[in-house]
C-alpha cells in the first residue's frame, strides 16, 4: 500500500489511524457511512476512551483496529505495520460477553492458544497466570454459568490478556454491570494495564467511567463518526472522582456530548418514519 499521502506515521505509535473511513456495504443499495477521516495516534502504554452517541461507529473502529474488518478509505497501522487481519498483539473485548458455555473458564482463557496448537500443559499454564492477574485463580475448572457477570467480564479480559497483546480493545466491557461492580472493574482494569504495558482503547457510553481512566478522550460526532475533540485528561491516578478538576472535565464532555447526541436522535428518527 502506497502509504506516503498520509500524514507521517512511525513504528513508535501503537496505532495510527489515517483519514479512515468505513461505509458498510459499500457499492450496494444498503450502503451505510459509519466512519469518516479518522486521525488518531495512540502511544504505546496511553490509555484512550472513545466517547460518542449511540451508532456512531465506535464498534466500527475497534473492529478495524482489530483487523477483523477493512477500512473502505484510510489506512491503519500498528507498530509501523499496516493492519490487515487480526493478530494476537492486538486484543479485543467485545460489548457483548462472548465466552463458550461449553468450555470451562481456563480453556475459554487459552482459547487463542488452541487454536495456535499449543500443548494443553502450556494452555492451562498461561490461563492460570492469566486468571490469577484478575483475582479468579479459584474459578479455573468451573464453567462460566457458574459465574456472576463481573466475574464473566474479568474471565474475558484473563482471555485477552493470555494473548500478551501490546493493544487491548475494549467495547463497553463493564456495561452490563451494577454501579459498584462497575468502579470495582475499573480499578482492577487500571492495575492490570499498569503492569502489562499494554495501549488501551476503550469505548464507553460512561462520561463518568471516561474520567477515571483515561489518559486522552477522544469524542466522536453523530453518524458519520468523526472526531469532534480530544480531551487530554492530566489528573494523577489514583482519581479522586469528586474533586473540583473531576467534575470540571464531566461538565466539558456533557455539552461536548449532548449535542452529538441530540443530533444522532433526530437522525435516527427521520430514518425511522422516512
Ligand atoms: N455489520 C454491519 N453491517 C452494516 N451496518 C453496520 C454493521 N455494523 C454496524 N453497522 C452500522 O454502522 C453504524 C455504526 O455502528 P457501530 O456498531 O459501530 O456503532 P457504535 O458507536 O458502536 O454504537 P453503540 O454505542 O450503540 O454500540 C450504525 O449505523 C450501524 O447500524
Ligand atoms: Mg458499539
């Protein structure tokens, strides 16, 4: 790929993002822009939240990122090298909990690794290194319906993390969960990024969940998504969630959401009785 138009790109950044832009089906009748001229750096080790209304191709991004789908314009690359299939240095989460009820927790964890071939001696060794990181050594034999739904999340990152993978994708992992289980995954997640080192891009609907744990905000406009502002977030963890310079950054990406939001309703709503 002729790479040379866009913007310079180095094999420091974790991911680039140049002027990506993804329309479903494309050339077809039921052809749907969800992403335009997407620029985005991410440094190896940042922590990036992705905020924005409801369909403007947040998923979309991650998917891309991914390498599970193609960009329709752009380019993307990780460490220098242009995204084109998905790859275990690069992790996903998705929104909805996606373990096999059949496995039981250590296989769901080693599941990349089965597929790699890897002897079951070495996958049961990674899972439980994996799952000890996220407090679950104790639930390694059982199968995940024996589990609550933080507990299910945690088992979903231990899988993502087996993989050792410099980019961990998250697509609103903590937002099936209650309030408090919520704040408890968040502390945990911001510990286990701390030690793997690993970049983290994180999508939430939580403007609140944004504050505590990123690095840089990224907001997204209506559909078709593009960056409306990224908002650096300087505040030393661990985050007092009620200090005056907390609500400060709340109150800015409020009004910087509301109106996306409003717009992506009456959007929505036009389509719907068109
Ligand atoms: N596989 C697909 N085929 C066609 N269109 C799709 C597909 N996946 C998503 N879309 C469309 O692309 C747009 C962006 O979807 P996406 O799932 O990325 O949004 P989102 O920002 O993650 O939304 P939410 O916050 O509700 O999860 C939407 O209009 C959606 O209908
Ligand atoms: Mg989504």
């Amino acid at each position: 790929m002729d790479s040379s138009r866009f913007r310079p790109f180095s094999s420091a950044d974790a991911v680039a993002c140049r002027r990506v832009g993804k329309t479903w089906a494309e050339g077809t009748v039921r052809a749907h822009e969800a992403l335009r001229d997407i620029d985005l750096d991410i440094a190896p080790g940042e922590f990036v939240v992705l905020l924005g209304p409801s369909g403007c191709g947040k998923s979309t991004l991650l998917y891309l990122v991914a390498g599970l789908e193609a960009q329709t314009d752009g380019l993307i690359a990780s460490f220098g090298d242009p995204v084109e299939k998905p790859s275990p240095d690069r992790s996903l989460i998705f929104q909805e909990t996606s373990l096999f009820p059949w496995l039981t927790v250590w296989q769901n964890v080693s599941f990349g690794l089965s597929i790699r071939g890897a002897p079951e001696a070495e996958r049961r060794a990674v899972a439980t290194e994996a799952l000890a990181r996220v407090g679950l050594s104790a639930a390694i034999d059982k199968r995940p319906d024996e589990l609550s739904g933080g507990m299910r999340q945690r088992v979903a990152v231990a899988r993502a993390l087996a993989m050792r993978p410099k980019v961990l994708l998250m697509d609103e992992p903590f937002a099936a969960l209650d309030v408090q289980t919520r704040a408890k995954m968040q502390d945990f997640l911001l510990d286990v990024w701390r030690d793997s080192g690993a970049s983290v891009l994180f999508v939430t609907h939580h403007i609140d969940e944004a504050v505590a744990l990123a690095d840089r905000v990224v907001v997204f406009t209506a559909r078709p998504g593009r960056i409306k502002s990224i908002l650096p977030i300087g505040l030393p963890r661990p985050r007092d969630p009620f200090s005056p310079e907390a609500e400060a950054l709340r109150r800015q990406l409020t009004a910087e959401l509301k109106a996306e939001v409003d717009r992506a309703f009456a959007e929505q709503e036009a389509l719907a009785t068109a």
